[in-house]
C-alpha cells in the first residue's frame, strides 16, 4: 500500500545569489548561496503512485501541464523511484498561491515540495540533508526551500556535499523581527527568460561572470557574520549590493538578459528614497522584474503603503519568516494488492 502524500514548502528569496552551474546534469551549484525562507509564498504538493497510469501527469495550478514540465518532473520522479524501488507513474498536482515563474522562486517551493511529497509516497523518510540533496536535482534553490528561516547552502564538490542547511547561530528575535515586503511587477505573468538558460547564457558570455564567482565567497562571510551579530543593516547592504552585481553580470551577457522593467527601476528609487529618510529598507531581486525589499516588522506596513501606488505595481505582499517543508496530508492509502 501506498500513500497519496501532501507536501507543503514556501519559496525562499536569496540575500547571496545562486547564479550558475558547474555541472548541469547533477544540478551542482557554481557557488554557494544564502537566503531566507517566507511564509507567505507556499505551494502545496500532492504526489500519488498509480500503476493504472500510463505516464507521469502533472497538474499546476489547476491546468494540465505543458510536456516539457511533465518531462523534468518525470525525471525528478525516476530519482525517486530508483531510490524507493517504486517502478510506478504518479499523478502529481501542485498549486502556488503566487504567480507561477515570474521571478519569484516557485521552482524552489515547489520541487522542495515535490520532494517530500514523492518521498513519502513512495514509502522513504529522507533525513533532512538527503532530502535537500534530492530537491536540489529538481531545482537549485530548492536544496533551501527544505528549510526554514536563514539557511546556507553548500556548493560542496560533489553531489553528495552540495545540500542546504538552516543557519542557527541567530540573536533573540532578529529573524522574529524580519519581514520581506515583496513588490509583484507587471501582474507576475512568466518571464522571457527562464533561469537555466539565464544563468547559462551568462556564464558563458558575459565578461563580469568571472568578478561575480569571485566575489560570492566573500559575500557570504559577510553575510552570515552579520546574521550572527543580529546586524540586519549590515545584512541589508550587503544583500542589495549582492544582487546588483548579479544583475550586473546577465546586464553584461550578449545579448544581454534584462528582467527589468521600468516599474522595477520605480520601486528600487523608491526604496532608496525610504532609506534616505531613516528607514531600515534594502531591495533585492532575482530572475524577474519583481523587487524584494528586507525591512523590520515595525516598518514593514509604512513600506508596503509607499509601494502600492507606485506605477506598474500589481500586488504587494509582507512576509515574515517561513517554515521548513512539511507533510500536511498523508491519511488517504491506496492499495495495489
């Protein structure tokens, strides 16, 4: 008997950036990485072993999906498989409750959720490294989505040592006192271009590609020291500076990868604006247009309102600090006897 298994996992937004491969085929990072886990977005999982099926089917958000998803979930599902000696087609369906490959790390949540969920109906209860190493085959930044809060992840060397883990040394209430107020540009449609072939394109093309390698190790020691002094300031700076010069490196790509649009240059004088004026504000943003800006609890409902009128803002959210993956449905069994 086989469970049919609910997973649930939130998104996570880097501070230090994940930005290229050393090795495609085991989806091994060029560098390690850092971020923060939110509770506001989430996708929801549900993996179910059918030997009545002919195919994988894979369902996102409530639309059959394209072929080209089914075949890199089937192939994330074979890992699976090999490891739970499970050779039966599953029916997976997942739904974000936020815009789907726009920018905002729903292949994170997502195949963290695929993860756990597939695990588990296929019988195996992976420990949390062995589990972050099989999300990161479905999709690099999931190896953190399997985590809560801070979490780091390892580049490692091989496969086996490239995995996510949650970063513990904090002060009292500084990860309770942090929000993430997320700016959603242009309606959160799917972007041009997507982050594989993105971050490919740049390495192999752009001539700031080489700087931008060099310089995450030291991003993030710097970024973990200012977590473990609980120094969001310090944290803030060296996040905004961070995704800059990864923007700066696909900006320099030819042709160039351009995720920005001119609502995204709004919000980011904006939120200089803010800081001008005293308040702990610091953007970041990943392969998309939309801005992510790291900020207080206190502040965040005063950043939130100076966004939502700005032009080409479609939707704004505050998030606080997310959970780690979890099962939030196992109970249902089906029966191949």
């Amino acid at each position: 008997m086989l469970p049919v298994v609910t997973a649930r996992a939130c998104a996570n937004i880097a501070l230090v950036k994940y930005w290229g491969k050393r090795d495609a085929a085991l989806n091994l990072p060029a560098t390690g990485s850092l971020s923060l886990t939110l509770d506001a977005l989430t996708t929801e999982t549900t993996v179910a072993f059918d030997e009545s099926l002919a195919d994988d089917q894979l369902v996102l958000d409530g639309v059959p999906a394209k072929p080209d998803d089914v075949e890199r979930i089937s192939r994330f599902l074979d890992l699976v498989r090999t490891e739970a000696g499970v050779p039966i087609n599953a029916r997976v369906t997942s739904r974000n409750d936020f815009p789907t490959a726009s920018g905002l790390a729903s292949s994170a949540s997502g195949f963290a959720a695929l993860a756990l969920a597939a695990t588990r109906a296929a019988g195996l209860t992976l420990e949390p490294q062995a589990l972050s190493i099989l999300a990161r085959r479905g999709s690099g930044s999931a190896a953190r989505s399997i985590f809560g809060g801070f979490v780091r992840m390892h580049a490692g060397a091989r496969t086996e040592d490239s995995y996510a883990e949650p970063i513990t040394s904090i002060p009292a209430d500084f990860l309770a006192n942090l929000r993430m107020v997320v700016a959603v540009i242009g309606g959160g449609v799917p972007k041009t271009h997507g982050s594989r072939d993105a971050m490919d394109h740049t390495a192999a093309t752009s001539p700031m590609y080489r700087a931008w390698l060099d310089l995450v190790p030291k991003d993030l020691a710097t970024a973990e020291a200012a977590i473990a002094k609980g120094d969001l300031e310090a944290l803030g700076t060296l996040a905004e500076a961070n995704a800059m010069a990864m923007h700066a490196s696909a900006l320099a790509a030819r042709p160039a990868v351009v995720y920005w649009h001119p609502a995204t240059l709004g919000v980011l004088a904006e939120v200089r604006g803010l800081r001008s004026s005293g308040q702990p504000v610091w953007a970041t943003m990943d392969a998309g247009p939309h801005v992510k800006i790291l900020t207080t609890a206190a502040a965040a409902e005063l950043v939130s309102s100076a966004l939502v009128d700005n032009a080409g803002v479609t939707a704004v959210t505050v998030s606080a600090p997310g959970p780690a993956a979890e099962v939030v449905d196992a109970s249902k069994i089906v029966s191949f006897a």
